[in-house]
C-alpha cells in the first residue's frame, strides 16, 4: 500500500488493484472484527465465547491479504522510483508513511492496549491519560529490527504493516538503480517458461519454513513480505508476465489450495506450527508459504482481465469511478484509524448477553460506519490531517467552495 496512489503517465491505470486494495483493508475490519471470538488469537478484547470457525476462515485470509498489499506496494515503488528517482522516492514514503506512523502511534495506539487491561481485569480503573505516558515509556531493542522500540507497555499493533512497508522502500531506494524493474529480459523469461511464475514460492517457502512464521504479523515471517514487494516491483506489471499470471491464474490457483489444504495436518497437531523446528511444523511452513505465492498470483490473474480503454464501468466517469477514486486515497488513512476503532468497539460489545454473531455483527457495522465518518469529517478535509494521516494535498480544483 502506497500513501496514495502513483499517478502513472506512460500506461493506464490498473484500476482493478485499487479495487483490490481497498477491498483488503476494508476486509480487515471483519477480520479483526472475529479475532475478538477466536480461540486461540490473543487479540486485544475477547469475547467470553469463541468458536474454532474463525480460525479456520482466518486462514483463509491471512495467506494471501497482507500479502498483496505488500506486492501492490512495490508496484508503485517501481513507478514512483523511475518518476521522481530514488533519492526523491525515499523522502516522499518517508513523509508519507513516516508521519502517520508517528502519529497514529502517539495519538492512537495506547488506546487498544489500555482497554486490554481494562479487559483482562474488571478492576483496572487507571484513565488513559494516566496510561499514556506509561505506553510511551520505550527503549531500543536493535534485535528486533526494525521494529526498534520496545517497553513493558508499548505495541507497534496493526502499524507493523507501515514500519515495515517504511522499511522496505527505504532498503530499496539505494538499490533501485541494481535491481530489474520489468525487464524485457524477465518477461520474457517468464513468457518462454511459465513455470518460472512459481519460483518466489521456493524462498517464500524457505523463509517461512527455517525462520519461523510470526503470528503477530498476520501469520507470515517479517522478510517473507520483503520478497513479494520485491515481486511486485520487478515484475507484477511486466506486460508478459501478466499474460502468463492471466493464462494459469486458474491452475496456479488449484495448486495453491491444494498446498493450503495439505497444511492442515501440521496446524492442528500438537507441535506448535509458527515455531516448532519438527520436520512437521517446518513443512506446514513451508507449504503455507508456497501456497500464499499461488493465492496471490492466481487473484492478480483472475482480475486482470484486458479490455479496451474506456470500456470499463472503472474507466467511464460517473458515481463508480468517482467511489473506487475516493477509497484509492483513503487506504492508508482507513489502515491505520480502524483497529482502536474495531477494539473499542468490542470492548463495548463482549460484555453482552447475546449470541457471536449479534456481537459481530454490530462490532462490524458500528466500527465501518463510524471509520468512515471519521475519514470524511477528521481526516480528509484539511490541510493538516491530510498531512498527518499521510494523504497529499487536495487538488485545488475539486475542493468544495467556500463561499
């Protein structure tokens, strides 16, 4: 996920991962939203009842999600690297990504951890605000990188995506000019031996498999991301490779369910399946990893469909342009508001005397309704949130008058 996105000048826009994108980070309410009744996650707030259903349609998510906001991402960087260069790359994703990510983890992040406490023990009665310094009271832990602050009380949370998504464009900026950005060569590669496509799941398999998968970052190892931003930056919009991903989009997209369902042995046997180094656990790794490389190309595949300019209902002005236009800008601003607003909610809601679903579904509904109030009327309309919440300006041209 780019702040926003790239404004590209050489090749129509690929409307379709704005669609996906947004459909992502939307999902995420939902699926943060059933953490709450998952027996075995350790969310933030948790219902009295939990049911093993969610872990299951969790899976299902976590193999391939945040996987393509990654891929995604480094598709933009590709473009934004050869628009503005890489010295210029790197100062505007540390504007935009820096800042909100400063912001938010000042402003927001203490509140999940505080109703945490809350939670956990019905006598906690410390405010917030006596909280909040406590949250804020870091040190640095050079082990963890790059997640280098730490304290007794402090959480990164859901904006591990940003810091590591920071981090990977800064890694990449001084490398830009080294490393192929769809090249002909590459393409054409692929186009010769499709089965090339499916070469990223060997060291995605890899890296899961020998480093271990961590749960607190939706399931997948930390530099596994960095290979599909590296994917998505030499290769996703290659205009050979996308007729291959469109080709077997189908048959990839076999195999990876078929790599996903031999998964199921290792995560429901008794060695812990993220971290164990049994052979056991180590090959569930593996084929989770392999599997989530053929989730993400199959959907890139399936949605790709070529059509003559204009022809789309994305393409012709009118209310679906206008809407798929407003979320494209609006993906980073809703990312990193929703998850304080999905836990307040349920720490709102658990206390109920209601079945699962009753909860869920007002944790959903009451956390989107009031997202994206919060982005029109918080976020999007002045100068200064936009700043903080990594948006450019508005374009002087479609600000609403005043007058």
């Amino acid at each position: 996920m780019n702040a926003e996105p790239e404004q590209r000048t050489s090749a129509p826009r690929r409307r379709e991962l704005d669609v996906l994108r947004t459909l992502v980070v939307l999902g995420l309410v939902f699926f943060h939203a059933a953490l709450v009744f998952d027996p075995r996650d350790d969310f933030y707030v948790k219902n009295a009842d939990t049911t093993e259903a969610v872990t299951v349609l969790a899976g299902l998510a976590v193999v391939w999600a945040m996987p393509m906001l990654f891929l995604v991402a480094g598709l933009g960087a590709r473009h934004s690297v050869r628009r503005r260069g890489a010295g210029r790359f790197a100062r505007e994703r540390l504007l935009r990504l820096g800042v909100p990510l400063v912001f938010v983890t000042v402003v927001l992040n203490p509140l999940p951890q505080w109703l945490r406490a809350r939670a956990a023990d019905p006598g906690h009665h410390e405010s917030y605000w006596s909280f909040w310094p406590r949250f804020l009271t870091v040190h640095l832990d050079l082990g963890d990188f790059p997640f280098l602050l730490d304290g007794d009380h402090f959480d990164t949370g859901h904006l591990w995506f940003v810091v590591l998504l920071l981090t990977f464009c800064l890694l990449l900026a001084p490398l830009a000019a080294l490393l192929p950005a769809g090249t002909d060569g590459a393409g054409r590669a692929v186009a010769r031996r499709p089965w090339l496509l499916l070469l990223p799941a060997l060291p995605l398999a890899a890296v899961n498999s020998l480093l271990g998968m961590e749960e607190g970052y939706a399931g997948w190892n930390r530099w596994a991301y960095l290979i599909f931003f590296l994917c998505g930056y030499t290769l996703a919009d290659d205009d050979q490779v996308r007729a291959v991903l469109r080709r077997l989009a189908l048959p990839v997209g076999v195999l990876g369910l078929v790599l996903f369902a031999a998964t199921a042995p290792g995560f429901l046997s008794g060695d812990d399946p993220f971290t164990a180094r049994t052979w056991t656990a180590m090959a569930t790794r593996a084929l989770f990893g392999a599997a989530g490389w053929c989730w993400v190309t199959a959907v890139l595949g399936f949605l790709d469909r070529p059509r003559e300019p204009g022809t789309s209902a994305l393409d012709r002005p009118g209310r679906g342009r206008d809407l798929l236009a407003y979320f494209a800008v609006a993906a980073l601003p809703l990312y990193v508001l929703h998850q304080p607003l999905v836990v307040a909610f349920a720490y709102g809601v658990v206390g109920w005397s209601a079945p699962i679903v009753v909860k869920y579904v007002v944790i959903v509904t009451g956390s989107l309704a009031v997202l994206l109030l919060v982005y029109e009327f918080g976020v999007r309309r002045t100068r200064v949130t936009r700043f903080l919440f990594g948006m450019r300006p508005e374009p002087s041209s479609v600000r609403p008058r005043t007058t």
